[in-house]
C-alpha cells in the first residue's frame, strides 16, 4: 500500500493503512483519500486482522478502482 500521495485519474490520492482495535477485534484498515476540488472523499475498507492476507488481491482492487465521479 503506498502511503505517499499520487495522481489518480487526475486527482490527488493517498491509500494508507493502519490497525484499529474496535470492539474486542483487531482490524486492519484502508483508506484512499483523493482530492476533488476543496473536498477530500474517503473509501475505508476494514478487515479483520486474520483475514487480511485471504482478502489482500480483493481489497487492492476495491483501493485502485475508486474513482468518485
């Protein structure tokens, strides 16, 4: 996961991860911020921490196909 900004589609994004203990569980979270103009619009995937490895390919695909209109 890239933690440096980058342009996506024209606009400025981010993905980030980090790990968010939430009710008893730990979880692993995802987020892509992009820039549209002087809003930031937010995509948030939560995992728990021991499925993340089974759910990584789908999760990097959910990250890489947000693109807010």
């Amino acid at each position: 996961m890239s933690e440096t900004p980058y342009i996506d589609g024209g606009e400025k994004a981010a993905v980030l991860e980090t790990v968010v203990i939430k009710d008893g569980g730990e979880y692993n979270a995802f987020y892509k911020l992009v820039t549209r103009s002087e809003r930031i619009i937010e995509l948030c995937v939560l995992v728990l921490s021991e499925h993340k490895d089974a759910n990584l390919r789908k999760i990097e695909e959910m990250l890489d196909g947000f693109r807010p209109k």
